[in-house]
C-alpha cells in the first residue's frame, strides 16, 4: 500500500474528517457545522479527471441549511508543489461542472462553498503559494477583478510540535500527524493503545481496521525498516506485536549497554594504570634531578614534565639527567622534546 492510498483509506472515515475540521481549522463557522450529516461525495457522478486523482477525498456536510463541499487533496511528496494553487482551481472547477452534470442542484440554485485543504507530510518545509494571486503578474489597474481566485488551507504536518498535538485530545487527526512524527517504538506503542481505547465501539471497527491496516502496511515498515512484519489483522495485535518489541528491545539495549560498560571500564582501568605509571616516572626524574642539579633546576624541570605523556620520553630524559653536564643543558633538552 502507498502512503497516499493509505491516507485515502483513512480519510474515507467521517469520524477523521470530523476531527481534521474541528482539530486544524480555525474558524468559528466550523462550529456550526453539522457533523452527523458527513456524507462522502459519491464517485458516481465525479468526472474521469477526478476520479484519476487517485489521493483526492470529497466530503459535504451540512452548514446550516445549505451544504458545504470539503475537498480534501492529499499530497505526499519531497517538496512542495509551486502551482498547487492553480490545480486546485482546475480541481474545483471540474466539481462543480460535475455538481452540474448531475443535477445535484436546484434550478436557480447557487454553487456550494469548496474548502479546499492540502495535507502535506513532506520533510521539507511547504514554499509554495496557498493563494493563486501569487502567481499571476499584478495585472493594470482595473483588471484585477476579472483574475481568477482561489486560496486553499495549507496542514503541514511538520510543522505542529508534538506538545501541540497531544493538546488535541482524543482527536483523531491528531493521533494520526503524531504517528507520523513518532521516531520511538515506545511513542508508538503509547499511541496505538490511545486509538484503541478510543475506537473500541463496534460501529468503529472499519475505521479500527484501517488503522490497523496503515500502520502494518505503511508506517511500521518506514519505522523498522529491514525487520519483516507480520500480518496483523487489528489493533490488538499491533499492540500486542509492539509491547514485545519493546520488551526484546531494551533487553537488547540493556546488554548493549553493559558490554559497552564493560569495554569503557577496561579502558578506563588501562587510562588510569597509564596515568599512576606516569605519575611515578615523573616523580622518579624529579629525584635523579635534583641528586645531580639541585633543587632549583629540579623545580623547573618539574613544571616541564607536568606535559610529559609518553613512557618512551622518560628513559630519553632519565638518560639526559645522567650525561647532561649541567642543569641548563639539561633543561635546554627537556624543552625542545616536550615543546
């Protein structure tokens, strides 16, 4: 399954569609909406060239007594689409000719409003313009009330932040962008028991199933890629699946952990049995120094080695202190090789 069909399997469910609208559009009129009246706009009477937009999902619902259409254009894609704008105009004209076509309105009956949305789970940010005034040249005086106009609702999943999502309660759309931003099994597994608490009624078992079906078929492959995913038939076995993993998981991690432990302890110990070596060294060179020069030689040749870090430099320099005529010479030696 591809992740637009899948968003078109969801968003054929009314109770997604209600919560999309009164989760992410913030107007006051969507409080008047009535959405026991969600009604999928039927393929019978949408043109070839609609029903070729293989994500697209037409909803009505009644708005006081008239009907307001809710086009919904689902796009996945890497980057934004420049012309978005002018295809949505292109699509909303084709609906109404349809609207038309078949006599869905009454004689003297003016169009139905069109919401057109864009859905976009793209990881780059959307740059595209949302109204098609932006892309037509600004036209000589007088001539800008006859451009064409169109404006579509832009929901950039990236953009919400997860804290902003989970204020949305039991919102479906929600549950559904937060799925899609999880990176963890255990977010995941958090929300898939969320969505089956909430969809436990019998009337909800088909938009249960295809949630079900998303996430085997779409989003797990995405979030464990290389692992072969079993079929599973609800969202009990989901949670089932991914509790276990999690479980096999931290063990996995824990034992990582403790053999990554183990070697950073013995290289630990290795680091510290070094510094104690070179601790010594450095104190028996003080010693000779100070038999052979004397203590004010010895205190500057003590600051010198606080630098000192190779077991190879103390016999060059132990053999210095024996043959060097002098403290000078000696210091003269010790400088040029530490420096």
């Amino acid at each position: 399954m591809s992740h637009d069909a899948g968003y078109k399997l969801l968003f054929s469910h009314a109770e997604l569609v209600a919560d999309l609208l009164r989760g992410f559009v913030p107007e006051a009129w969507v409080r008047e909406l009535d959405f026991a009246s969600l009604e999928r706009v039927s393929g019978s009477y949408v043109s070839d060239d609609l029903r070729d937009r293989h994500s697209d999902v037409i909803w009505r619902i009644r708005w006081g007594p008239r009907w307001l259409y809710v086009y919904l254009l689902i796009e996945f894609q890497s980057r934004s689409d420049r012309h978005m704008a002018l295809r949505l105009l292109v699509y909303v004209g084709l609906l109404y000719q349809d609207l038309l076509k078949a006599k869905q309105l009454a004689r003297g009956e003016r169009l139905p409003p069109v919401l057109p949305i864009v859905l976009y789970n793209g990881v780059d940010r959307w740059t595209a313009a949302t109204a098609l005034s932006e892309l037509i040249e600004p036209p000589p005086a007088g001539l800008e009330p006859y451009q064409p106009a169109i404006r579509y609702l832009l929901l950039d999943e990236a953009r919400y932040r997860d804290e902003e999502l989970s204020q949305r309660e039991r919102n479906l759309a929600a549950t559904l962008f937060r799925l899609e931003k999880s990176r963890t099994l255990e977010g995941l597994a958090e929300m898939v028991g969320a969505l089956r608490a909430w969809l436990a009624a019998p009337e909800q078992a088909s938009l249960r199933r295809a949630f079900a079906e998303w996430i085997e078929r779409v989003l797990l492959p995405l979030r464990l890629p290389g692992i072969e995913i079993p079929e599973l038939q609800d969202l009990d076995e989901i949670d089932a699946m991914l509790a276990e993993r999690v479980i096999e998981w931290t063990k996995e991690w824990k034992q990582q952990g403790l053999e990554e432990g183990r070697k950073q302890g013995r290289k630990q110990g290795r680091r510290e049995e070094r510094e104690r070596a070179l601790v010594a060294d450095r104190q028996l060179l003080v010693r000779l120094s100070k038999r052979r020069f004397g203590q004010n030689w010895t205190e500057t040749l003590q600051k010198l080695l606080e630098t000192l870090d190779d077991p190879e430099q103390v016999v060059t320099i132990g053999e210095w202190i024996i043959d060097s005529p002098d403290g000078k010479t000696l210091i003269e030696r010790v400088e040029k090789l530490l420096n």
